[in-house]
C-alpha cells in the first residue's frame, strides 16, 4: 500500500514537472519575435540610466595610459571576457582545415574578371565539412587589396550576372563594380556551409559544433562557442586559406571582413579575434554587434537570447534583463580593433538595430584609438534607409 502511495506520488510530481515545463515553453513561445519587435522600446525618454564600463580600466583598477598596457594587459583581459561570457571558446585546434586549390583560374563576369577557386576541409573524426571561398578581381594589377565577404547566399550566385543584367536575389549586397573600380578584390564564402543558422539543427550539428563535441556531449558547454564565433573562426581560416593558396593576387596586408546585420555581428568578433583583419566593417549590425546593450533600445539580450540564442553562448543568457551585470559593453568589442581602420554603418529606418547605440558605441571605442593616436581610424555612418546593404554603404567603405 505504502508503496503503491509512494508511486502515484512520484507519478503526480513526474507530471507536475511535465506541466510546468509546458508552461515555461508556452511561456517562451507565447512571445514571439514580432511580439519582442512590435513592443521594443524605440524611445530616447525611455532608456534606463546607465554607466558603461570604462574601457581604459581594469578588472584590478590599473588605468590604461599607454599601447603597451592596452595591449598586454587591458585588450586581452576584454577578450577573455567576452569570449566567456558572450560569444565562447573555440575548442577546435586552428591547424583543423586543410585548403585546396580548385583547378585553374577561370575568366567570369563576362570575360571581365579573374575568379579563383579554393576549397576548405575539415580534417578528423567528425563529418566532412568542405567550406569554397571565392577570389574574384578584375585583371588589374596585382597582388590586390580584397575585402573578404560574409555571405547569407552561396559564392556562385555572388558572381552571377543574368543576360539581362540581372543578379539573383541578395547578389545585389556585393556591389562588384565599386569594388572593382575602387581596386578591390572580393573574396566570399558563404556561412551556413561552416555551421548551421538554426538552434536546433546546432545542437544536433553535423558541421563545426560536432567536430567539437566530447563523445557523448550533444550541447555545447556555457562557455564554448556559439554559431557566431564558429563563422568568425571560419573567416580566419579562410584567411589562412587566401594566405595559402592566393598569396601571389592577394596583398595580404590590405584584407578586409565585412558582414551585414548577423554577420555584421560575426565581422566585429572575427576582427576583434584576428588582428590580420586590416578593416572590418559592419552594416546594421545592431544588438549583440555594434549596439550598446545597456540603452535597451530596439532588440534586446532577451529577445536575442531567447530568438537567437545559437548565436552566442549560454553564459550569455543570464544577462537577458540584467544588462548592468555585463562585465563589458559593445563600445569594448569595437576598440578590440585598434588602431584598425573599422566602418559601422547604421540606417535611419533600422531602429531595430538601435542606430544612435551604435554611433555612441563607436564614439566611446575612440578612447582605445586615441592611444595609437588614430582616432580618425574609426569611420562611422548613419545614413537614410532600412536594414540591407545599400550602394551608398559601398561608397563610403570603399572611399576611407
Ligand atoms: C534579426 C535579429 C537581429 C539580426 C537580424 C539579421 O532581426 O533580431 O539581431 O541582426 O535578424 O541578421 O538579419
């Protein structure tokens, strides 16, 4: 009796638990994306008080007045901040891709242009992951200065032109002709063929996550990469790629990352992470990229942590309400790049990605600049329009 008791007690908690749980997703589910956008806060009157963390101090109250202190003890003090707590580790070893050059180079563009081919591979245990990256230029003199592109839609419809002029749909954001006429190669890779853009297909990830996984780990732990940091650690291989098997077009110097809105956000880590990285530039890339987190204007670490909680880490999550906890703030993440040049554009209709954080986030970045005496290193732009690269955007990246 006394046990038949016990098991319908265990069975009531078994479902109590069960219901609870439902709640919670219910509860979760029950706000969805157009609902956190609908309901964001859009208004200067709004935003709470806030105190961002002073960039030239240290954890232990050291004050930074010079290069050599920023550099060995403040820039990578930040970094290890943010690698634990927003973006996460990368566990892979980076000697983990092999390169390949794909046959001989090929006339595109109408004959106009000289396109290389590479293939990347992931070596070891885990699946095949082959990732092509694209060189593309114009015949011009060489080795040239190329800005390496991360792109939502595959490298072979980045350089397709149909016969009545037309390009397929998202070609348009590379514009190949200023880059050309500026003396700009591109070079594109595109980034679900390193990791997936989904949480779940993440976690179950036949890509770079797997090649991490410990036997039996399906998750990735608190503090290991999220899907952002898999695709900035990719445009560093793909670096290593340009370095391997281009370095006869490429002035390795003068390589640029470039990403719009999530990679806007990748571009800023990858530049931070890779001081090759001669530019990097972001377009709209709002919350979790350029915007300050702690002005909770447009979207906010709930609804990016909650949405788009592959992106970063899961140390990341606590911080969803709680932004004064951040032990950093996103002015940190742009003064990484000193005393680099960095382009972070903003669009007027782009509220979502709170346009003024940005500008205020790149004001502050200048006191890491100002070290090297380069504030004029970091250009910023707000210009009229929505959330998409636009030919102006080209305009000013390519025109320092
Ligand atoms: C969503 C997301 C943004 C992101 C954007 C994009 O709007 O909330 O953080 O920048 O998608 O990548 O297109």
């Amino acid at each position: 009796m006394i046990h038949n008791r016990f098991i319908l007690v265990i069975v009531l908690a078994i479902g109590h638990l069960n219901t609870c749980l439902a709640q919670y997703e219910r509860r979760v589910a029950s706000r969805d994306f157009y609902d956190y956008y609908n309901h964001a806060n859009y208004d200067e009157a709004l935003v709470p008080d806030y105190t961002l963390p002073d960039i030239m101090q240290c954890l232990d109250g050291t004050v930074v007045a010079d290069v050599k202190t920023w550099e060995e003890k403040r820039r990578p003090e930040l970094l290890r901040l943010f690698t634990s707590f927003m973006y996460g580790k990368q566990p892979l070893p980076d000697s983990t891709f092999s390169f390949e050059r794909m046959g001989k180079d090929r006339k595109v563009l109408n004959g106009r242009a000289m396109r290389r081919d590479m293939m990347l591979h992931l070596t070891g245990d885990g699946p095949d992951v082959q990732l092509s990256l694209v060189w593309a230029n114009d015949h011009n003199r060489l080795p040239r200065k190329t800005m390496m592109g991360i792109s939502f839609i595959p490298n072979d419809s980045i350089f397709t032109f149909y016969p009545n002029g037309k390009r397929p749909k998202g070609a348009e954001a590379w514009d190949i002709d200023s880059l050309f006429a500026h003396g700009y190669a591109l070079a594109t890779f595109c980034y679900t063929e390193a990791e997936a853009d989904k949480a779940k297909d993440l976690f179950k990830s036949s890509r770079l996550h797997r090649h991490f996984y410990q036997k039996g780990q399906h998750y990735p732990l608190p503090d290991e990469w999220g899907a952002i940091a898999c695709w900035a650690w990719t445009a560093s291989r793909a670096m290593d790629a340009l370095g391997a098997l281009a370095a006869d077009i490429v002035d390795m110097q003068q390589v640029g990352i470039m990403g719009h809105s999530r990679l806007g956000k990748t571009a800023l880590w990858a530049g931070a992470t890779d001081q090759r990285f001669a530019t990097v530039v972001s377009v709209n890339s709002g919350c979790g990229g350029a915007a300050l987190s702690r002005r909770c204007v447009g979207e906010t670490l709930e609804c990016v942590n909650e949405w788009c909680h592959h992106w970063f880490c899961g140390n990341f999550r606590q911080y969803s309400h709680r932004e004064e906890w951040l032990p950093f703030d996103q002015h940190e993440l742009l003064a990484l790049i000193a005393p680099r040049r960095l382009v972070v554009i903003s669009g007027t209709e782009d509220h979502w990605a709170d346009p003024k954080g940005e500008g205020i986030s790149c004001q502050e970045a200048e006191a890491a600049y100002r070290l090297y005496d380069k504030p004029q290193q970091i250009n910023y732009l707000l210009r009229e329009g929505p959330h998409q690269v636009m030919a102006v955007d080209w305009h000013f990246i390519l025109t320092p």
